[in-house]
C-alpha cells in the first residue's frame, strides 16, 4: 500500500475525537499526526430529553466543518465517522446526520453496540493479541460499555451494555442493564481464572495518570490502587477535584461514575489488575480502514 494518510472521527456520548494517521510504505506503519478532542456532551442532551438540542445540534455542526478543514490541511485520504451510544439513542440523529453530510460532505454512520465492540477487538489484537492468559477488554463511554473476553489471543465474547459515564450522571442506566451485566460476565469468571482487564477511554487512561502506585513499563495499576484513588475523589465536589487533582471541568464528573464502572467489573470477573494502553475507539476505526485498503492492494 503506497503512503496514505488515514483520519478517525469518534462522535461520543462525552466527547467528539478526530484522530489522523499517516500510512508510510518504507516504514511500513501507522505514524499519528494529530488528535483533537472537543466535549460536547452530546448524552447529557439525548439521556434526558431524548434528543440533541438546537444548541449543541449547531456546535456539532460548526464541529465538523472544522473538522473537514483540518483533513484537508492534512490531506486526508481516508476517513471514517462513526457516532455511537447518544447518537443511537437521538431522536433526531438521523435528521442531523443528513444535515452534516449535506452541508460538510461527512458521512457518519451510526454503529450499534456490537459494531463499536469489534472495533475496539480489532484495535486490541494490535497492541495485546500475541498475549498469553484471559483478558477482559473493557471500553468505558460516556453512554455504553464495550466489553470483549479474550483468551490466549483468541476472542471468545463480546458484549455492549447501556451503561456509560454520562447515563449514570444523569440516572438514566436500567437496573435491568447492570443484572445483565452481571449475567454476562459470572459465566466467564466461573470458567476462566486470573482474569486481567485491560481499560479504554480517556477516564481510565487519567486514572493511571493520578495513581500513586503502577507499573510503568507495561502501563499497568492494580484495582486496589483504582479503589484508593475513587475514594479521594469521591467525597469532593467537581470544583474540587479540578483544582486539587488537576482535572478538566469535562472530567472532573465522568471520572467518577467510570470508576464505579471498572471497579464493578472488576469484582465480577475477580480481576487484581488494569492494564491501560492509550488506545481507544478512533485508533480501532483507523485499524480497520488500514487493513481493508491493504486487502485491496494485495488482492
């Protein structure tokens, strides 16, 4: 495959990332050229009233007009767009969908559950895959939570559930929703021993950050260590936790609820340990859209 410059858009329940990576045939790999992440709380918006708002509907809008700019600085070739659990939930995602590809040229898909689960395996394989031992993949959203088993390398399980960061912010997860949880994994627990998790999403990846106790040299903590840390933050209000622990106002709520999130799975599947590779949903889109354009090439 000659040298191709690849671009990712993730339109979250919390954030909107654009991730650009160039493809470089005499290196034979993926070099990373820029990534930009906006918070537009779009679930905040969808979980309570059941729609995007006129308000953050036009800074979506504005969003990607400047997002299909910065591609062409950068001289795009290829570019997926892909919105997840708010936009799936919208009343009128489809509506805005047609008006951003009418007025931009992006096209976004609107993926399902399953969908995002097998981008980020695919994302996994890449960084984890010749791993030997069980391990539990766990991508943390603002509106879902991508879970995929993997055992000695081979998948064997994935999974979606309606519960994120922002759903749990504004009380919108279904009891039902955590008692599936929990059906779905004690299985897995029961069958397979010395589960590890290996965390995703901006909130995992700051909680390493803050943690006193890790291993640098695989990115690792222990869940003990997660604990420790989710009862600092716990008890102190947002305002707080951005000037004590150096949060951003947009992190300063989530990184809670998402804590509450790996530390409940963790239980279930009786995991010690969290491993954090900076990965996430656009590096999977960009995986996938690497390996369908060299199938094409060697065809």
């Amino acid at each position: 495959m000659k040298d191709t410059t690849f671009a990712a858009i993730d339109i979250g329940s919390n954030a909107v990332r654009l991730l650009i990576k160039r493809y470089e045939e005499d290196d034979d790999k993926l070099k990373k050229l820029m990534l930009l992440r906006v918070p537009l709380r779009l679930g905040f918006d969808v979980f309570t009233k059941g729609k995007v708002s006129a308000k953050k509907a036009e800074n979506l809008l504005r969003l990607m007009k400047a997002y299909r700019q910065l591609m062409k600085i950068y001289s795009v070739d290829e570019v997926r767009a892909c919105a997840t659990s708010a936009m799936r939930d919208a009343e009128n995602g489809p509506e805005l969908i047609k008006e951003i590809l009418d007025k931009t040229g992006i096209k976004i898909e609107i993926i399902a559950g399953e969908e995002e689960a097998r981008i980020v395996y695919n994302n996994h394989m890449e960084y984890q895959g010749d791993r030997k031992g069980n391990y539990l993949y766990v991508d943390v959203g603002g509106g879902s939570t991508e879970i995929n088993f993997l055992s000695d390398g081979e998948l064997k399980k994935s999974m979606s559930f309606n519960i994120g960061t922002v759903r749990l912010l504004t009380e919108k997860v279904k009891p039902t929703e955590w008692e599936r949880l929990g059906e779905e994994l004690r299985p897995i627990a029961e069958k397979y021993h010395d589960i590890e998790i290996i965390g995703s999403g901006g909130n995992i990846n700051k909680l390493y950050k803050l943690a006193k106790s890790k291993n640098e040299e695989d990115k690792s903590f222990s869940v003990d260590e997660l604990g420790r840390i989710y009862h600092l933050l716990k008890p102190l209000s947002v305002e707080q936790r951005m000037k004590v622990f150096d949060l951003k106002a947009d992190r300063a709520d989530v990184i809670i609820p998402a804590s509450e999130i790996f530390l409940h799975v963790a239980s279930i599947v009786g995991a010690k340990r969290i491993i954090v590779p900076v990965i996430g949903v656009a590096d999977g889109i960009i995986d996938g859209l690497v390996e369908t354009a060299l199938a094409s090439t060697t065809k």
